[in-house]
C-alpha cells in the first residue's frame, strides 16, 4: 500500500512569502504582488533578488529541490509561491491561499463568500488577461508576433469590439447588485483580492489598449468598474507600491502596447 503523506504542519503567520516569478516584467506575478502589497505581507520576489532568473527556471525545470516532496507537487509554470512547506501555482490559486490568510476573501461569517470572490478573480483573468494575450499571440505562444501580425489585428479588433465592453459590462452589473454592496468594491461591501485583481487587468488593458478604453469611459456605462480603479489606485499602500521601483514597467509580457493595434473599438 502506498504510504500516507504526512500532514503538513501549519505555517506560522509571521512567515514570509516567496513570490517565483520573471524578473523585468508584471506579468501574472502582478496580481500575487498586489494582494501582498495591500496586506502589509512581509514577501520576497525573485523579480529583485539576485539569481532571480535561474531560481524561476529551476523550477519549470524540475531542478529546483522541492520543500517537501512527499506533498508538494512539481508546478508547470510561475507564479510560484512558496510559503513555509507549501510550494504551489497557478495565479488565482495563490491569490486565493494570500486571501484567505489575510483577510481579503470577504467576510469571515461569510462562508460562501470565498467562492464568489474567487468567481470574481477567474472571470477578470479569463477575460481580461487571457484574452488580451491571445490578442496579440492568436496562432501560438511559441511564435514571434511578428509572425502573427495579420491575424492579431483581426483578434483585437474583435476585442475592442465585442469581448471588452462584454466583460466591463459584466463587472458593471456586479456592481450595481446588492450582493456588492455599499461603496466601490465587488462583494460585500469590503475591498477583497477581486478589486485588486480586477484593478491590476484594468491597468494592463489600459495599457494596451488606451483608445478603446478612453471610448468606453467617455461612454459611461461603465462608470462603476472604473471607480473601482481609481479607489484601488489610491489605497495608500497601493498608491507607495505603484510609486516605487517594484512596481516593474509593462514590456513585452501579457499586456503589449503596438500601434498598429491600439484600436478604438
């Protein structure tokens, strides 16, 4: 019979966490910065550590020793967290384990908040980061865009056009439901790791495509969504991260600015 893997002790709330992501661009790894930067989180980031580059690497490589290889699994790509014994991937999930350990997930008596909240993550990063990627990689990850100009432009024409608004549009509903309560946030009345997520997409969006969303902000159907934006912006703790130098420029990570495809929509 195979054996039992043995439990992992709890980990201690004054531990740190490490963020494993590229160093020199946002990235999703951005998302994972944002929650700890809101919690106060004692972290570090591969991002600003030396051999940053060959830890991340390690990783996806399968070299990197694992913490605990009884329990842990080997991860496919970053961002990784590691915190304490636990070694896991995947954005949402680490957005969700930060969370819920620091109260970002909504109200503790809320039982079925969490899953909402999480909802809430997985459709902004499904609509607003996954498909602004394929935006300008519509073909395949492992060509040049370069290679894909012709069939980018068509992709983001259909963005700007039909998805954007889609997804802005839902947010706005959100909004405007009684579950989101009072004040500028999702769920519940409190700032959960949704707005921030949802925050960091926006941010990105308007990078890449600046036309479209001016269009849509002149438009004011979606007023809602983008005061959300402005008071995630100007959480002091945000407001010092965003100011700083951790705060890494967009590049050529998910969020891409070409001209050619700056469209209004």
């Amino acid at each position: 019979m195979a054996e039992t893997a043995p439990k992992r002790q709890k980990t201690s709330k004054s531990t740190p966490y490490h963020l494993v992501y590229w160093p020199g661009l946002p990235g999703r790894g951005e998302h994972v910065r944002l929650v700890l930067e809101e919690a106060g989180a004692e972290y570090t980031d591969t991002a600003h550590t030396e051999g940053g580059m060959g830890e991340v690497l390690s990783y996806i490589q399968g070299k990197q020793p694992p913490v605990d290889d009884v329990a842990n699994l080997p991860v496919c790509a970053p961002p990784i967290l590691r915190h304490g014994e636990l070694v896991i991937n995947q954005t949402p999930n680490i957005v969700l384990y930060i969370g819920k350990r620091e109260g970002l997930v909504g109200d503790a008596e809320d039982e079925d908040g969490m899953w909402r909240v999480n909802a809430l993550v997985l459709t902004a990063l499904d609509g607003l980061s996954n498909e602004v990627h394929d935006c300008h990689h519509p073909i395949a990850t492992g060509l040049y865009y370069e290679d894909q100009k012709e069939e980018s432009l068509r992709r983001s024409a259909d963005y700007v056009k039909n998805r954007l608004p889609k997804f802005l549009g839902y947010f706005q509903r959100v909004l405007e439901a009684k579950a989101s309560g009072d004040g500028p946030w999702l769920y519940g009345g409190n700032l959960t790791v949704a707005d921030l997520v949802l925050f960091q997409c926006l941010d990105g969006v308007k990078y890449m495509f600046p036309k479209a969303m001016a269009k849509l902000q002149r438009e004011g159907k979606h007023d809602r969504v983008f005061a959300l934006y402005d008071a995630v912006k100007e959480r002091p703790r945000i407001k010092a991260y965003l100011e700083s130098k951790r705060r890494q420029k967009y590049g050529m990570g998910i969020y891409r600015y070409y001209e050619e495809l700056d469209l209004e929509g």
